[in-house]
C-alpha cells in the first residue's frame, strides 16, 4: 500500500510539473507582434511611399536585431493605398481582416477616409506626415507627430509678415489639406493686417498636368502681390513649377517641408529663394544630431545609398514609438494610445516632442530657405 501510494504521488507531481511546464511556455508567445501600414506605393505620391516603406522596413529590422518585442518579432503588414480615399478604405478593411488592430496609416486624404473607420472599430493609428484637419478629433487613438496645418498655417502668416509681405496669393491642392492651410493662413494673417489678393486652389487629382489657368490667375494679380504661398507635394511638381515659371511668376515663394522635400523635386534651384517651415530634422548630418539619429542616417545611407529626408525618417520615428508602446503596455490600442499621448519630451529620431490629450504632437518648427540648389537654415 505505501509503495503504491507512493507511486500514485510521483505520478501526481509528474503531471502537475508538465502542466505547469506546458502553461508557462504558453504564455511565452514567439508569435510576430503584427502591425498594420497603409502605405502610398502606387499614384500620384508613389515616391514618398517608397520612402515611407524603407524607413519602416529599417526600423522593423532594427527592433529584431535588438530582440523584439519581449522575444518576439515584429512584422508589419502592408497594404497599397495609392493616395486614393476609396482605396485607403479598403487597404484598411483588407488589413482589419488579418486581425490586426494597430496601424500606420499617413497622407491626408488616406487618413481623412480610415479615421473614423480605426475609431469606430477601436483601432490605433499613428501618422508620421499626415496634415489632415478631421485628425483633430478629440480622440487619442488617432494620433501623429508631423507638423499640421494648425501650426503650419499660422508659421507662414508669422513668416510673410517678418518679411514685409502683407499682400499675398495663396496657390495651394483643391483636397482637405489645402483648404486646411488656407484657412489656418488666412485666420491669422488677415487679423495681424495681410490681405488675401487671390485664392487658387488647383486640381489634386494624380492626372492633372497643366496648372496654366491657375497660374495666369495668379500672374494678373502679380503686380498686386508681395509673396505666393504654395504647396504642392504630388509626384508631378517639377512641371507645375516649370509652368509658373515660363508664364513668369516672379514673386517669393513661401511654403512647407512636404513641397520643398517633396522627392519628386529633383530640381531644387525650381525654389530657389523659396523659404519653408519645417521641423528640426535634416537629413544631413547635423551636430544636433543625437546618437540613435546619427545611427538612423549611417543606416539608411548603407542600405538606400541615398540621404533620408523626413518623410522615411518619420516613419521609422513612429514605427520605433509603436514598438516601445507596445512593450511597455501591450497590444490594446487604447493602452497604447493612452500612453503615447501622454508622452513629454520624447527623443525620436526626427527630433524632441511631447503629445497632448488628442495624441496630437507638440515639435519645434524652424525656417528654412533653398540657396544654391541647397537646404540651408534661416533660424
């Protein structure tokens, strides 16, 4: 009897062992941490989605070399959204169907079709660039760390107002951005005493080729003008500015990093003189740099053969401000949102910034000016 209560025992504590052996590695999970990306690899910004593509490829490389996300991997799974809104909207179903629940989704028009889809579904989105008003929503699980045209809007009032230019024209995309910026720029400079000569708000459609009647709009008012404030970030940007420059508009050009970074420009001496709001970042190697910030551009020199502009440099930004989200506080996207909104002083690669309670971010932002065929500071 005591031999075989004996034996009964032993093969109790046997079983209790594998069962608490086989729960523990459960909870162990190698399972890839999966994220989704909504991404402009076809149309009219195909240039900047590959940028975004490789900053965020760079970034997933760099978190699995440094172990992951408590052992596991990190994948991101990505989707074409071609700078279209119906088709943003059904990159992000196709990724909501994988099960995937946090997403990097940028460009104003794509963001402006899936916000209120990620809210409505519980979802988290961050963008890395995305200007788009309806992202203030009063609600942090849309979040960004780009400069909007909220401040935008108001820097280039503050900018054409230093300058002396209290006429302008506003030459700017027919889509929510655009008419964003307008209206921010106009609230503020006309209540410090600018006028507002002429609005033209040209077609943003990836198709659209000839601006002429947009520009000769603008040039019969030239001689009533101080400034043009423009934007444009589309792939076709070198022709609009040769077409403005053979109908002879002559006037300063005011604009932002997204137009005058924007990769299809090839030709920087097209804005020569142009000044532009931008954030702290270069994408040369400044002495502001900080060490992870000199690593990022020693990386992607290595790997792209080419200088990062802010567009890749973000994306690898929200892809590593995702991945330590995660880390800290799991997969839950209101978790996650709740912790990066309340963020302050972050040190992203793309410089230093804070989050308030819509997850909208708080960035230094500096003026810059094409000289030479080159970006220089002008503050």
């Amino acid at each position: 009897m005591k031999k075989s209560n004996i034996i009964i025992i032993a093969v109790v504590v046997i079983v209790l062992v594998i069962i608490g052996v086989s729960k523990n590695t459960k909870q162990v999970s190698t399972e890839p941490v999966r994220i989704g990306a909504a991404l402009m690899l076809t149309g009219p910004t195909a240039l900047l989605g590959e940028l975004q593509q490789n900053g965020i490829n760079l970034a997933v490389e760099k978190i699995n070399k440094d172990g992951g996300i408590h052992g596991r991997p990190i994948e991101v799974i990505v989707e074409d959204s071609t700078y279209d809104p119906k088709t943003a909207v059904s990159a992000y179903q196709a990724l909501k169907a994988k099960g995937l629940k946090n997403f990097i989704i940028d460009g104003s028009s794509v963001v402006a079709s899936t916000r209120q889809l990620v809210v409505d579904d519980g979802n988290f989105t961050i963008a890395g660039v995305a200007t788009a008003q309806s992202y203030f929503d009063d609600n942090n699980r849309t979040c960004r760390i780009g400069l909007t045209a909220k401040t935008l809007g108001p820097g280039l009032s503050a900018l054409a107002l230093k300058g002396g230019y209290k006429k302008v024209a506003l030459f700017l995309p027919d889509n929510e951005y655009g008419r964003g910026l307008a209206d921010e720029f106009t609230k503020t400079f006309t209540s410090n005493g600018g006028t507002i000569v002429v609005s033209e708000f040209y077609n943003s459609a990836p198709t659209a080729s000839d601006f002429r009647t947009n520009i000769t709009k603008i040039k019969s008012v030239q001689p009533t003008i101080d400034a043009i404030v423009f934007s444009q970030v589309l792939n076709n940007i070198e022709p609009m500015l040769n077409q403005m420059k053979t109908l002879g508009l002559t006037k300063p050009i005011l604009s932002e990093f997204p137009t005058v970074t924007n990769p299809g420009l090839k030709d920087l001496s097209l804005m020569e003189g142009t000044q532009f709001l931008d954030s702290e970042y270069l994408k040369t190697d400044s002495p502001a740099d900080s060490a992870d910030t000199k690593a990022f551009k020693e990386a992607y020199r290595a790997k792209y053969g080419s200088d990062p502009i802010y567009f890749a440099a973000a994306h690898y930004d929200v892809t590593l401000l995702l991945a330590n989200t995660i880390k800290e506080v799991g997969e839950d996207p209101q978790k996650i949102a709740d912790h990066i909104s309340a963020l302050k002083n972050y040190p992203g690669i793309t410089g230093t910034y804070s989050f308030n309670s819509d997850c909208e971010v708080d960035r230094k932002i500096v003026t810059k000016k094409v000289e030479g065929g080159k970006i220089v500071d002008v503050n």
